[in-house]
C-alpha cells in the first residue's frame, strides 16, 4: 500500500461514521468504530505495516476537512506546501534528465512496495495509470493532468525542470491535497529513477514529446 493508498483507506473509512463524536471533536480519526476498523482489519504482512496507516499532516488535514465537507483553510494549505516545498532535495550534481527509455519503464511499472514484492527491489512509478502521456495508448488514466507534449508545450527552462523536479518529488508542495504520491520525499523512486522519468517528460525524442 503506498502512502496515496493509505489516505484514500483512511478517508474512506473514516466516511463510514459520522457520529456525534466526531462532530464533538471535530476529529473523525479520533471516533471509536474507526479506531475498531484499524485495529481489527489491518495487519502487517511483509514490509506492508500498519505504520503506513499513520497519516502525514496534508493527508489528516485533507481527509478531515473532505469528511467534514468543508474547504481546506489557506493557512493549512499554506503551510503544507510551504512545508513540502522546504524539503524538496534536488539532484547532487545538478543534472535533472536521465534516460527516457529507463523513465518509460519505470512509468509503465505500477510494482513495489505491497506485501508480496521483494523488500528492495526497484518500484515503479505508475505514472500512466493516473496520467496520459504516449499518443494512441488506451491504457493511460485520465485521474492526473494530461502530460503529453509535456515539454514541447511548456519549453525546458531551468525554472520548468526544477518545477517538474518538485512535482515528482512531492507534488504537495504545489497542491496540498494532491493525490499524487510524493516519490522523493518517501522514497518510492531513487534520485537516478526520478530523472529517469524527468527524461521521459523532458527529452525532445521520448514518445511523450512526438
């Protein structure tokens, strides 16, 4: 379960009561039925553990706010993304772009991290299960922005590459509630698979830009 899919679990979950307590609170994590569903239906097995269930601060915040119908407040907002936006860790030598054909398998790769894969193994990113990036696939998503002709539409300024850099890294840093996994900042991806991907989105010969 990668962390996105933790969030979504316990958002989920939490959706399923909305008692008394919760509205007391104004904490839904904090009422007795979801703190049962943890307890009783989650366990570890292999490297997926139950630690993966304890939210991050964006998506507590997001989920809470979600469950309670109401708009994030600026100033969390604020604050998540300014805080993302501090631990963005940029390439050591400076060099974003990789190789495009490495970065369209890793996007093609939707393995790593569940219970039954080999702890240490290269993850993949899934990138096309939530984005269309390859003219003529049908088996692209449409959950995430259109990324075709990613780099011929937006051009491949150093402010674009730092830009696309944060986004894979931690793409809360620009959008509190994203759903996008934050690849960098938890370690889904390697630096060298991250510019990898870059490559994909960024080299004039990847499919993504024909």
């Amino acid at each position: 379960m990668t962390a996105a899919a933790s969030a979504a679990v316990l958002s989920g979950c939490a959706g399923m009561d909305k008692s008394a307590s919760a509205g007391a609170s104004g904490d839904p994590f904090a009422t007795a039925s979801f703190q049962k569903i943890l307890k009783d239906d989650f366990v570890s097995k292999g490297q997926a553990s139950v630690d993966r269930l304890k939210q991050t601060k964006a998506q507590y915040e997001c989920s809470k706010y979600d469950y309670l119908g109401q708009p994030l407040p600026d100033a969390i907002r604020k604050e998540i993304e300014t805080t993302a936006q501090s631990k963005v860790v940029y390439p050591k030598d400076g060099q974003y772009l990789g190789d495009w054909k490495a970065g369209l398998k890793i996007a093609e790769d939707g393995k790593g991290l569940q219970w039954n894969d080999k702890p240490g193994t290269p993850n993949g990113g899934n990138c096309l299960a939530c984005h269309k990036m390859i003219a003529n696939d049908p088996s692209q998503g449409n959950i995430g922005p259109e990324l075709y002709h990613y780099a011929k539409l937006r051009g491949n300024s150093e402010a674009i590459l730092k830009y696309t850099w944060a986004r894979i890294y931690n793409s809360e840093a620009f959008n509190a509630c994203s759903y996008m996994p934050p690849f960098g900042e938890h370690h889904i991806l390697t630096e060298q698979q991250m510019k990898d991907v870059m490559a994909l989105l960024m080299d004039p010969n990847s499919p993504v830009n024909k």
